[in-house]
C-alpha cells in the first residue's frame, strides 16, 4: 500500500484559526477570574500563559461583547499619566458561565482523549 | 481624551495619523462609545510605549500599531456590533440601516433585513404616486384575477382598482406592519 503523508497545511491552519476564535473567550474568563486587568495588560497574560498570537485589536471588540453580555464588567481607572485605564473583571453571571465552560471543556476533553487511545 | 506625547516628531505624527483613522471609523457611534473606544485604544498604546527610549519610539510605536491592526478591519466588528445595539435601543430607522449595512458581511438574514426595509420605502413611494397619481397607483384586478399593486402606467381595458381611498391606510398598515416586524427580527439576530 502507498500512502502520500502529506499534510493539508490550509485545512489545519483554518481550523487552528476557529479554534483560537473558540476559545479566546474562554481564556479571557480564566484570566480574568484570577484578578482584574486593563486591555493591555490582559493581551501580555494571554501571550505569557499560551501560545496564541492573539490580534491584540480583536481583543477589544471581543471584550465589549463580553460586557454587553453581561459576563464581564469594566471601570475606568485614572492614571497619574493622565491616561486612564480600563479595567476588567469577571461579573456573577460571568462566573457562573465560565463555571459552565470549564463543564463542557472537561467533557471534551475527555470525549477527545477517549477517541485518541 | 488626553493625547500621548512623543519626544519623536515622526512618532507624533504616526500617533496623531493612527488615532485620527481611528476616529474616522467610529464616527458612526453614539458620543459616549466613541469617547470609550477612542479611550480604550489610546490606553492601549500609552501602556505598549510608555517609557520607550526616545531612540526606539517609531520602532516601538510601528510595533505596537502593528499588532492593533489597521483600525478599517479591527473596528469593523465593534462598530457593527456597537450600532446594532443602538439600533435595538432606540428603534430609530437611521441607526437601523447604518447597523443593517455594517452587518451585512454577517449573513444572509441581515440582506433580507434590507430588502424589507426597502420594500417599507418602497410603499411610502407608493403613497406619494396615489397622491399624485390616484387613478395609476392601487390594487389592481382583471376578470378577478390580480394584475398589480403598486403603480401603473398602462390601463387597460377592464382594469379596475379596487381600494380606492383605502389604498393609502392599508399602505401605511403594510408599513407599520413591516417596520415592526423587521424590528423585532432584528434583535433576534443580534442576540444569537
């Protein structure tokens, strides 16, 4: 039998590119159900805890949808530069939907190392 | 919003550049959420380059614009979700359309979202051609059959309108009716 080993490098590189879009969010909660951060300051944790090169502009528009939903909240904190920060933390019903995500996560995980063996 | 000072000329104007395009693609927002984005997004660029030696201010000011992207695409999103929500809020047929064609890239729903908001302009185009044109513009019926609704500007032999004084407020119900109803599709869209 002969078999060409060759990768879809297109394939993978689109289906990494949906799951960093999938789970970004679930980062953020876990980051930021340690302490509050300022925008900047959570694109640094993201980078030092994994190694996804996150869109540091994407990041906002996501952060806003977290907070219109509710899950996360946010405060302007003044600075001795004159540049405030914005600061973001994790809200009740946040708490509770990453609660829930780490569920799912868990389930997957297993169900995906179960099909592995 | 405080502007950054840059003790490089060029890195001034790099900034002052970025941070007008910025402007430029959140003009649609509502004051409050230009100012919090503006801010938001000058924050960001204060924390990456504060305290950067002024030899490597351009090269660390380049870098850090480079990782935010360029405003056009990264604000796309926020300005399309921001406007979808003032939309909602205020019901306001203005802020629908500018939500409605900065979400279009987000599916087929939000075209036929247009199509009906045009269809609802379309009706109030009717109701001017009846004012003007009372005898071309209504129902139209031929041997019971339905020929048109709308404008016409051939009337045939045995061609009879049927609504009369009555087309216009069944227009305006078709109206309301339509400019509800897309309304309410509308949130459901923005809240999936």
């Amino acid at each position: 039998m002969y078999y060409i080993c060759c990768m879809n490098s297109e394939f993978v590189q689109n289906w990494f590119s949906q799951v960093k879009k999938g789970t970004l969010s679930y980062i953020i909660l876990i980051i930021l159900d340690e302490k509050e951060y300022y925008g900047y300051e959570l694109v640094q944790e993201i980078k030092i805890h994994t190694t996804l090169e996150v869109a540091e502009g994407t990041l906002y528009p996501l952060l806003n949808r977290l907070k219109a939903e509710g899950i996360v909240d946010s405060k302007w904190v003044e600075q001795e530069s004159g540049i405030p920060r914005k600061y973001y933390t994790l809200s009740k019903s946040g708490k509770a939907t990453l609660t829930e995500m780490q569920k799912i996560w868990s389930a997957l995980e297993t169900a995906i190392n179960k099909l592995q063996k | 919003m405080k502007r950054i000072i840059f003790t490089n000329p060029a890195a001034q104007k790099i900034y002052d550049d970025y941070i007008k395009r910025v402007t430029r693609c959140i003009r649609l927002l509502s004051a409050d959420d230009q100012r919090d984005t503006l801010m938001e997004i000058n924050s960001h660029i204060y924390e990456a380059t504060n305290a950067a030696p002024p030899e490597n201010e351009i090269e660390i000011l380049l870098g850090t614009l480079e990782k935010l992207g360029a405003p056009e695409e990264v604000l796309q999103p926020l300005v399309a979700y921001k406007k979808a929500q003032q939309a909602t809020r205020t019901f306001n047929p203005v802020h629908i359309l500018q939500a409605m064609r900065l979400n279009i890239a987000n599916g087929a729903a939000y075209v036929i979202l247009a199509f009906f908001y045009l269809l609802s302009v379309s009706f109030c185009i009717l109701i001017i051609l009846k004012i003007v044109y009372p005898s071309h513009t209504g129902l139209f019926m031929q041997n019971d059959k339905f020929v048109a609704f709308g404008f016409t500007t051939e009337l045939r032999g045995g061609l009879t309108e049927l609504l009369g004084q009555l087309f216009i407020p069944v227009v305006i119900l078709l109206m309301g009716a339509l400019y509800f109803l897309n309304t309410l599709l509308f949130r459901l869209l923005k809240k999936e």
